[in-house]
C-alpha cells in the first residue's frame, strides 16, 4: 500500500501544483481591474477633434469615401 503512495506522489505534486497555478491565473485574468495609470486617457479627448464621427452632419464629407 505504501509503495503505491509513494509512486502516485510526484504525480499528485504536479497535478496540486498545476491546479494552484491556474487558480492563481485566473483569479489574475478574471479579477476586478483596478485603476491604472494609462486608463484615464478618454477623458482627454475632446470632441472638437478630427476624430469625430463621419456621420456628423458638423463632418464634413470624406474624400476616401464613395457613394455606391
């Protein structure tokens, strides 16, 4: 019984060790995101850009765009 428990171990410390390691990566992935330092970058941009919408009857029409 002995000699079967210590075959099956380093397969069970590899098994524990693989399972503790995905936990832990998706707890990292899957986790509520905190504020970072690069995130706050929409709120610098204005509308009054020539990045609006070319929808925008203000838009004037595209040149790259064709009527079909």
């Amino acid at each position: 019984m002995l000699a079967d428990l210590a075959a099956l171990t380093p397969p069970l410390i590899m098994a524990a060790a693989f399972l503790i390691g995905l936990t832990l990566f998706l707890r990292r992935q899957l986790g509520p995101r905190g504020q970072h330092a690069d995130d706050g970058d929409e709120g610098d941009i204005s509308g009054d850009t020539s990045n609006d919408d070319p929808g925008d009857a203000a838009h004037g029409p595209s040149t790259d765009q064709h009527k079909v």
